[in-house]
C-alpha cells in the first residue's frame, strides 16, 4: 500500500491544502493520503494555535467523502514538539506494509535539510514536493528520494485566511464551505492575533 503523510497546522485547512493531496494522490498513485494535524509545530511554539480539536475537526468536514483522505491524530497524545521524524517512526510502526510518501510544499522543502533528523526521515519515505506560489522544488542532498508534482498555484494561506476573519472579511472561496461555516460557529479567529 502507497500512504502519502500530510502534516501541518492546518490552522484553518483551505483549498490549496486540499489540491496539493489529491495531485498528489493522483500522480504518485498513492492508495490513502493521511492528514497529520501537528500538535506542537516545532517552528510554530510561540504562536497561537487553534486547539487540536478544532483543527482535526476542520480537516475532517474538509475530507468529508473522499474515500482515500483520512485524518491521522497520531500526534494528539505525544509530548513535546511534534517533528515529522517520530511521527513517521509511528506510522511505521502501525502501517509496517506501507511505503509512505511524505507529501511537503516546496516552501517547507526549502527548510527540510534543517529539520530534525532529515536523513532518517529520507530512509522512511519519498519525499513528495509541490511547487507553491514563491518557492519552487529545489534540489536536495542525493540521499533524499524526491518525487516533484505539478499543482495549479493558488496563493491561499492559513496566515491570510486568519487575518481575513480577524478583520471580518470574506473567507468564501478559500477554504470548503464546511469550514468556513465551522470557523463562523465556533468564532475561530475572530480575537486573536493573525500570525
């Protein structure tokens, strides 16, 4: 079986998010694409984040009916900062048939050669990489195994959508009906910095 791991914040999912897992669950024939809310993003420790709950919760209303997209809470419970490098180490461990596929934007590539254990990561999975508006897929260390995929470039990001809701703007559009309705229910963004 070929899983592809889509982790981030997802603080709110939106479309851009959403394209990226199904081209590459499309072109790399990939059997389940998992999306792996963080809990504690390691880059991310000062800044507020949404509760897991409501993130997991969102990714969800998003996948809703795509039988190959699933949300992962294997981050959920583990302490500390939630590096890629243990999270993979625990899906091994739970799906030891899977060839797994780490699926990456390629501003995160930009940063993967200073991540946590980036070589023992690179022997559990291909990394999988899609151009994002600004970073293009750059070129990485022979040892990496990298597959680059083509993906429309919507210039969408949790960061704006935040501020768009924390100023009462318009969230139509970038992100699933389902969750913008959700973020409106709960009042997610509305009182907190826009980071």
């Amino acid at each position: 079986m070929r899983v592809g791991v889509f982790g981030g914040s997802f603080d709110p999912v939106h479309w851009a998010h959403l394209v990226i897992a199904e081209q590459a669950r499309e072109q790399v024939a990939l059997d389940r694409v998992l999306f792996v809310p963080a809990a504690r993003p390691p880059h991310k420790q000062t800044q507020p984040l949404s509760t897991f709950a409501h993130r997991a919760t969102m990714l969800r209303l998003a996948i809703a009916g795509h039988l190959a997209f699933e949300v992962s809470e294997v981050e959920k419970d583990r302490p500390g900062p939630s590096y890629t490098v243990a999270t993979l180490e625990d899906l091994r461990r739970c799906h030891p048939e899977a060839d797994l596929f780490l699926i990456l934007g390629g501003d995160s590539l930009r940063d993967f050669p200073n991540w946590r254990e980036p070589e023992r990561i690179a022997s559990m999975a291909t990394l999988v990489a899609a151009p994002r508006p600004g970073y293009l897929v750059q070129s990485l260390p022979n040892w990496v195994r990298l597959q680059e995929i083509q993906v429309p470039l919507l210039e969408i990001s949790s960061t704006d959508i935040r501020k768009r809701v924390a100023s009462g703007r318009s969230i139509r559009y970038l992100v699933p009906r389902a969750v913008e309705c959700y973020i409106e229910a709960h009042g997610l963004y509305r009182n907190t910095p826009a980071v």
